[in-house]
C-alpha cells in the first residue's frame, strides 16, 4: 500500500487496501480482519514482558481480548465509534466469529 502511494513498482499476493484508504465508502472485503497485540504497559493489568491485550477487528466490529483478567469486549465500530457500549456476551453471530478468528490468530 505504502509502495503504491509513492507510485512504486512492487510485487505482491497480498491484496492492497489503498482503495479504500482514498474512498472509505469504497468496496472492501467485510471478511479481511486485521490483529493486532500489545504487552498493555499502561492500565490496570500492565504486562511489559509479553503480550496480554489482543484484537481482531474488521470494518464493523472489533473485539478485544484481555488475557488478564481473561475478559472480553466486543464493539460495534458503526453504531458505537467511541467504544462505550461493549456488547460481548450477547450471543451475536460475530462473537463467535471474531473469537475463532482471534484464538486462531494468537496460536498461529
């Protein structure tokens, strides 16, 4: 993506997400995820040493894992951009997607 910008000639399987950083209404794939883990040096559960906050998120839902205190929130980026409203524990079909995605994810 980085490439593309700088109009640089590059090589890649991986598909570019440059269309939809210059139009966010554009058609990008609902099902790519992205992950992301932090050792949470700030707050109440600080773990320098190794990974303990872990996410998965895609266009319209993020969620988070919190290794400790082994806890979860899920958010509905749409409806909820600000994240207040944590709507993990209510049986939506997401969840359960996003978790296998996760857990898939942290014990690649």
């Amino acid at each position: 993506t980085l490439l593309e910008l700088c109009d640089c000639f590059h090589t890649s399987n991986q598909k570019s997400i440059l269309p939809y950083i210059q139009s966010p209404k554009s058609d990008f794939e609902e099902s790519l995820f992205t992950f992301s883990e932090t050792g949470g040096l700030q707050g109440p559960f600080p773990s320098p040493k190794a990974p303990n906050v872990f996410c998965v998120k895609n266009s319209k839902f993020k969620l988070v894992y919190y290794k400790t205190p082994n806890n979860f929130e899920l958010f509905d980026l749409e409806k909820d951009p600000k994240e207040k409203n944590n709507l993990y524990g209510q049986d939506l079909q997401i969840e359960e997607i996003l978790t296998k995605k996760l857990f898939g994810w942290m014990n690649r």
